[in-house]
C-alpha cells in the first residue's frame, strides 16, 4: 500500500519530488512514514526526482541607471500577501530563438503571481508586463507597504520600470549587491526548480510548445500543488 501511495505522489508531482516532499506529502494525508523508508523504497522502485542542471545568468549590471539599497536583506519569510515580492529574469532555448522568462514572487505564499515570456530582454517586454500581471493577481492597495526587490540588471534599473513602480507610492525599492545571487535567493530557486524538473527534459521546437509547457508548469502544478518549502 505504502509503495502504491508513493508512485502515485510521485506520478502528480510529474516526477518531480524527491523523499522529503513525498514524505511530507504522504504525512499530510494521515499516512505516518520516516523519510528514511521513503527513500528506501524509491530507490527499491526506482524513481528517482529529475536531477539539476546549471544555468547561466544573466543580469547586466554594466549600466547608466541609479541602483537602490537592499531593503529586503535576504528576508524572504514574511507574514502576509504583498509584503515583499521579488524578481528575476532567465533564458531558455529553443531550436527557433533564444526566449525569457520574467517571474514575480510573493514571498508570503512562493507563488509566481506574474510572469512574461519574451524574444528580447527589453523592459517593456519582461520585468513590465510580468510586475502587470502581478498587480492584477494581488491588487496593491495604499495602505499596505510593499518591497519590491530585483537584481541590478538594467531592467528593472531603467527609467520605464522604476516611474511605474514609483506611480505606487508604496513601493519600495529594493536590489541585491552586485555579483551576490543569494540576495536573490527565492528567485534563483525558482528557476533552478523550473529548469531541472521541466526544461532540461524537453526539446522544445518552438516558442509556442515553450509557452504552454511554462504555463502549465507555473499554473496548474507550482502554484497550486507543489509543496513549499517555508
């Protein structure tokens, strides 16, 4: 019974969790089993979670722009929606065109509460329509104080970005020091997850196969169902 309940987790997370998150999966439905055994028996099984790949960054600090302190200071628990969100662009490929992706997080819940798919790395076409997107998911109102925190990059330094976020007088701004990726942590995760449990494992012809493979990633798998680390 125990093996079948862990082939079936194991089968809804796409393949994707390993024996901590089965574990608490299976804990969480009334089902009291050590890590240890689960491990045991996915090894008996062999199912094993999709193993990480490295990618490469690609922030452009090298920029004109004013950069901002870093208000969030590596705080990524916070106790309520719309506290703090974060930021962060990378790139996947395609055998058409090199494609971007730009995610906004609710540090609250780790959810991707915006996201923009692009062919350029140009503001209006990733860091501006993802922060769109995550405004209208989660509505800032003015009593609330938001961070909103990125790296340096010359996105979400530039003139067109920082007057939106400075139409929200709530807003606070917020970016890591230069060449320190765990500033940004939450983000980076993000992708590391993104890309070892999905794109690595896909060869994807063109950007539409791309899009629907992210969008049912993001929406129908880890926002709603895949378990979050705290």
């Amino acid at each position: 019974m125990l093996i079948e309940e862990i082939h079936n987790v194991y089968r809804a997370s796409r393949c994707r969790y390993g024996s901590p998150r089965i574990t608490k999966e299976l804990n969480m439905h009334g089902i009291e089993v050590s890590q240890v055994l689960v491990a045991k028996l996915m090894k008996q099984e062999h199912l094993r979670s999709i193993v990480r790949k490295r990618y490469k960054v690609t922030t452009n600090s090298s920029h004109k722009y004013p950069v901002v302190e870093n208000k969030l200071n590596r705080e990524f628990t916070v106790k309520e929606e719309n506290m703090a969100w974060v930021s962060d662009i990378t790139y996947i490929n395609t055998t058409q065109v090199w494609t971007y992706l730009t995610t906004v997080i609710d540090l609250f819940d780790r959810k991707v509460i915006g996201w923009a798919l692009s062919d350029t790395m140009k503001a209006n076409e990733t860091v501006i329509p993802a922060f769109n997107m995550a405004k209208c998911n989660r509505p800032i109102f003015n009593d609330q104080s938001l961070i909103f925190h990125s790296d340096r990059g010359i996105q979400y330094a530039c003139e067109e970005f920082v007057d939106i976020l400075n139409k929200s007088k709530i807003i606070i701004r917020s970016m890591s020091r230069k060449g320190n990726c765990w500033y940004n942590a939450v983000a980076e995760s993000f992708f590391k997850t993104l890309k070892t449990k999905l794109v690595y494992h896909h060869k994807y012809q063109t950007r539409k196969q791309l899009e629907l493979s992210i969008f049912e990633y993001i929406e129908t798998f880890y926002n709603t169902k895949r378990r979050h680390k705290n």
